[in-house]
C-alpha cells in the first residue's frame, strides 16, 4: 500500500454501527468528523449478519454503513468478517469446531473457534471473502482490505491431524528423514507409518504450552499451526485480490505474539498492521521495540497502527486509564517507529459483553464533552496540520538485532536449561541498552540481508538455521561487528544438536568452545570482572550476570572478562575473535543493563554510530527520513517537563511551527517532531 499518496495520515479505528439502532448513525458520523478522522474498519464481526443461513447473503446493513461513510467522506477498511464464524455454521459443519490442548471439541462462542484445516470453514470464509470483494470493488469509501481478525489459537481436530502428516510429508519426503530428524529412537518412537503421528498435546507429547517429550514434533508443529492459518488467510487474500487486485490487503497482527511467524506471514501482506495494547507498566522501550519488529517484518517498510484504545482496556488485571497526554503521546511513538495511521478499537462504547468497557472515541454517555474526546479531536487537529509530511518516510539504522519465530519456539521447547529463559525478554535487554542511549535499531528476520549495518546483534540464537553461519561470517568478514550470546548455536533448524561442541555452526567465526552450560536460581547471580580496559570499563571493574553461565574455552578469541564466582571462577564470560576485517564477540551469560549499555556503547562507538540528539533519561528519540528531509522525534515519556539539548541541529517543530534549536523545554508526555532539512 503507497500510504503515500494519501493528503494526511490515516485517523480512525474500529467502527460496528451494526450494533445500534440507524438513528444512532448520523450522531456517529457527526462526531467521527469532529474528531478529524478519515477512516473507519467495519464489518469484522458481521458474518452472522451478512449470511443468516448457508445460501442466503443480506448486505443491505453494509451497503448502508458503507454510503454513509463515503457521504460523510470516512474511507472504509473492509474487514472480511471470518475472525469469527457463525451459530448455524457451528450446528450443520461441526468440522468448524476447535478441539483445545486437552482434546476437547470446542462449542460455538467466542471468537477465533474456527478450526483452520476445516473444509467447511475454508469454502465458506473464501466465499464471503468473494462475495464482498465483487459487490464492494467500485465502491468509493473501499481503500483497504482487513482479512479476519487477529489470527491465533491452536487446534488438535482429527482435521488438523491429517493436515499435520501431509505437512510433514512435504518437508521430509520419507519416514526415515523424520525418524532422524525428530529423534525418535528416543523413548522407542520409530514411526513405520505416517498414520501412527499424532498431534503433540497433553494427550501425547506435550504436557504445557512449553514442555515437550519431542521437541522436534512440538516444533513442527508449530510450524504448521502458523501455516494453516496463513493458509486460511492466503485463500482470502487471493479471493479480495481476484476482483481487486489494486486494492491492498491486510489482516491485523500482535506485535511479539508467540504462535505466528509474523515474518513469513508479512510475505504475504500488502501492508503490515498490527494492533498496540501495552499496560500502563510496560516499558516504553519494549513498547518502541515492538514496533520496530513490525517495521521489520516488511525490510523496513512503514507500517499500519491497526489498533490501540483512547484510553482503557477491557481484559488486564487492572484496566487503569489513559493519563492526559499519553494516548498522544503513545500515538506520536507509533509514527516515531514507522506507522502511517493512527487507529483505535473502537470508536463507539458498545452497550453489552466483554468490551463495554473498553475504551471509545464516544462513550456510553454519547456526547464529546469528554476527556477522551477532546483530546482525540486534538490529536485529530494535529494530524490535519501535519498533512503528509511523515507519510512514507523511513528509518535508516546501522544496528540490527536478528529476531526470529523459529528460534523462539525451539528455545522455549528446549526442557532446560532453565525455565527462566524468555527470548523475548532477552532480546530486549539488548534493545533497551541501545534505545536508553537514543541509538536507532533494526529488527531483522534470520534471512534478511545484513550488509547494511555496521554492528548485528543476535541474542540467544540458540537454532543455525542453514546458510546462517556462512552469511554471517561473511558480514564479519567484510568489517561488520557481530555479537551473540549463551545458549547459541546449539541445534539446526529442527532442534538436533550440532556434534562437535557449543556453539556448533559458529565455532569457528566466534573462536570459543563452550562445555558447559550452569543454570542460576533466580536469586542467584555470577560476576563478570574485566581483564583490561574497553572503552569506559575499566580493568578489574565487576558487573552482575544472572540466568545461565556457558562455561567456554577460547580458541583463539581474545578474553575481555572473566567469571568471578564459583568453580569456573576465571574462566572467561566476555570474548572477541578478529574474523577477516571484523570481529565476532560472545557474551556468555545475561548481564546487567550497565554492562550491556556500555558495552554496545563502546560498539557503536568503534563504528562511529552515534546517539540521537535530544536523548535524555525517559526520553525516547527517533529520525525518519523523505526526500532529504529528517523528521527528529522526541518524546518525553513522564510527567514532569525536561530539557532536551539538540546540539547542532536546528529545525521547526511541525507540531507548533515554532523554530527550535539547543536546549529546549519539553513538557510532560509532550511530543516534538522537528523538521530538518
């Protein structure tokens, strides 16, 4: 999708006006047009209203929903309707139904109860997806598609079963490479036949969403749920594309959401989206990584902010409201990272179920003398003013962290070496180490390019999938830094582990064996004490490790810091091996955030990479560029005003009009976009 092209930035969200009574409408649309937006998502939930029954279709609600949006000049994202299938579909196509983790067959209810290797749920969802894309292919108001509805979910149906095994046949041809690769002459499960493989979950293989007899077959098989589902939306997408095919389609993602590959998923996608709902704690700076990831899923391409609430949520613990300013404040952060709208869920406050208190444009009091509208419509105002300026502009990062589904699910399959390993967490740790320094960072896939950038960063790659090891050796080679952790290089891409020694495939580009692998308690820490200087370390200065501990060798690396507690005491925890131009360096436990800030400090140093201007403590900076014009995003993240320094850069903040140039006060939860040409 060129978002480009577009006058302003897209400003709306969810929008289900077939919950209430037409007379209702008009007061909608006045509304959504004094809060400045342009575009309204309908039609996710409507499928039981569209078709009552199996060969009956009503559209008159949405040919009405979709006029009035045109007539009050609202763009349409259309939504296919299929996250949720049907009462009647669920009585006459049983085959519909999930069966959980414990092997239960689901009832009608809920949402996302629709088995994705269903025959029925696929012919049907691909029909409606047709239906609408024939009957709405000229219509004015249609500028984007929405297919479904936050994919997710597993399913363990004899449907799934079935579709499991021929997956498996087409990737390993013969019962002998899946014998060999899923290891099953462990615990005697030689498979003779492809009918004798069933579904890991509490009824075989898998007794938690994370400990697995055969990590092989849990691997797999999560693969697999991914694909279906992609499956499921691909046959949409060629449906929408058939009697569309210039109008982009799309299907709303969640950020670091476990059960998908989002990245072989976004092949797939027109434009990404995805809908942001951190808690009122949730660091900022994962709340920024998040976004970057879904920047990345696409090479870097700008995003679409799907969905976030104008103030509270539903389904926390504690649905703690939107402070003044920080809606803004998190919508700037959004475009500060790539996005190219501004989208809520949702715009009027439904009446009944689980989301009536969600957060709303228009709330149950249904006037805009609120809070929440008033600052929606000034958000609205801004968005207005700014016009196209950011529209399409892009990031351009010299550090990359790699990221990848695979190796997410294998390091949580792995049973040890501790229960505490959260890739995700770990992946931000070194994150947040560059965002608290105003360094801009890339999130790439495991297959991405990474010629591009200076230093790469790849905690916990546990799984070398083929190609990888040379690719990278290749970047390093060429001058580029390269950094990796404990409990990498362990397996291949189907979790058999690599014989020769830790870390297998990158043994020699990093230059370290590793022995041994010590798992800490989590009260439990280890020292890392450094053997000479490196940048603003110091000889002998001593940092807090935690987690696990690789107790490794060198083989040539140079040893930078040592183990300073227990019997691998002096042994080494920070190494370095000169590869061709570059170096590779391994950090063989989980540090504390001063050493991971100083020490990629120091990297970006050496590369001559350097902070952002206007960075303070809870102040987040970031810079897309257009057309030889930056755009500085400054963003303060707490109650209190601060004083920013911009050094050297001048320029107009777009958001004022106002010239600024060095020290300059910026408000609590206030935002700057300063244009510099």
């Amino acid at each position: 999708m060129n978002t480009s092209k577009l006058p302003k930035m897209l400003y709306g969200g969810d929008y289900n006006p077939e919950q209430w009574d037409k007379s209702v409408w008009p007061e909608d649309m006045r509304m959504l047009q004094l809060a400045g937006m342009d575009i309204a998502t309908v039609n996710v939930f409507s499928w039981a209203m569209i078709q009552p029954s199996e060969d009956s279709y009503q559209f008159e609600t949405l040919d009405a929903i979709m006029d009035m949006l045109h007539q009050n000049g609202i763009y349409a994202c259309l939504a296919t309707s299929t996250g949720a299938h049907p009462a009647w579909m669920a009585r006459r196509h049983p085959d519909v139904l999930r069966t959980d983790f414990e092997g239960r067959k689901r009832k009608f209810g809920g949402r996302h109860n629709s088995c994705p290797n269903s025959p029925s749920y696929r012919l049907y969802s691909t029909r409606i997806a047709s239906k609408l894309a024939e009957r709405y292919k000229d219509h004015p108001a249609l500028l984007l598609w929405h297919v479904s509805n936050e994919y997710g979910g597993e399913c363990y149906c004899d449907n799934c079963e079935a579709a499991f095994r021929i997956w498996l046949q087409q990737k390993y041809g013969t019962l002998d490479k899946l014998n060999e690769q899923w290891n099953t002459r462990f615990w005697g499960h030689t498979y003779y036949d492809w009918d004798e493989i069933v579904l890991p979950n509490v009824l075989s293989e898998q007794w938690s969403s994370n400990r697995t007899s055969f990590q092989g077959i849990s691997l797999d098989y999560a693969r697999f749920n991914s694909d279906s589902m992609l499956d499921c939306y691909k046959l949409e997408y060629d449906a929408l594309k058939q009697h569309t095919p210039d109008i982009p389609v799309t299907t709303n993602l969640m950020g670091t959401y476990k059960p998908l590959d989002y990245f072989k998923w976004a092949k797939h996608m027109d434009i990404v989206s995805w809908d942001n709902y951190p808690s009122a704690d949730t660091k900022t700076s994962f709340t920024a990584m998040t976004h970057d990831l879904m920047r990345g899923l696409k090479g870097g391409a700008p995003f679409l902010l799907m969905e976030q609430t104008p103030s509270q949520q539903n389904w926390q613990a504690y649905n703690t409201l939107k402070r003044p300013g920080v809606m803004r404040l998190w919508s700037y952060q959004a475009v500060a990272h790539g996005a190219d709208s501004v989208m809520f869920f949702q715009l009027r406050r439904s009446v009944g179920a689980c989301e009536k208190y969600h957060g709303a444009l228009i709330e149950h009091v249904g006037h805009e003398h609120t809070r929440v509208f008033r600052e929606c419509a000034a958000l609205g105002e801004e968005l207005q003013k700014l016009g196209d300026k950011v529209i399409g502009a892009r990031q351009s990062s010299r550090v990359a962290i790699m990221y990848d589904w695979d190796n997410r699910w294998a390091v949580e399959f792995s049973s040890g070496p501790t229960i505490a390993l959260d890739y995700v967490n770990e992946v931000h740790k070194y994150y947040d180490a560059l965002y608290q320094q105003g360094i801009q960072v890339d999130l790439v896939s495991f297959e991405d390019d990474l010629s591009s950038y200076q230093v790469v960063l790849a905690p916990v790659m546990y799984m070398v999938k083929p190609g990888m090891a040379s690719r990278i050796e290749a970047f390093v080679k060429d001058g580029g830094t390269f950094v990796t952790t404990y409990f990498s290089g362990i397996v291949n891409e189907n979790d058999i582990v690599t014989l020769g020694g830790y870390p297998g495939e990158l043994r020699n580009l990093l230059g370290i064996w590793a022995e041994e692998i010590d798992a800490l308690f989590p009260d439990q820490t280890n020292r890392i004490i450094m053997k000479e200087s490196l940048g603003s370390f110091g000889a002998n200065e001593t940092f807090k490790c935690s987690l696990l501990c690789d107790l490794i060798h060198s083989e040539g690396a140079d040893i930078l810091a040592e183990y300073g507690d227990d019997f691998y005491a002096g042994m080494p925890v920070l190494t370095r091996n000169q590869f061709g131009a570059g170096q590779a360096w391994y950090i063989a436990s989980s540090p504390e955030a001063s050493f991971l800030q100083g020490f990629l400090g120091e990297l970006c140093k050496q590369h001559h990479i350097e902070a952002l201007p206007g960075k303070q403590p809870n102040v987040e900076v970031t810079r897309r560029d257009k057309d030889g014009i930056g755009y500085l995003f400054i963003m303060n993240h707490q109650a209190g005003s601060t004083v920013i320094d911009l050094g050297s850069e001048t320029g107009i903040n777009l958001l004022t009009g106002q010239a600024v140039s060095r020290q300059t006060e910026l408000a609590g939860y206030d935002v700057m976009i300063v244009e510099i040409k």
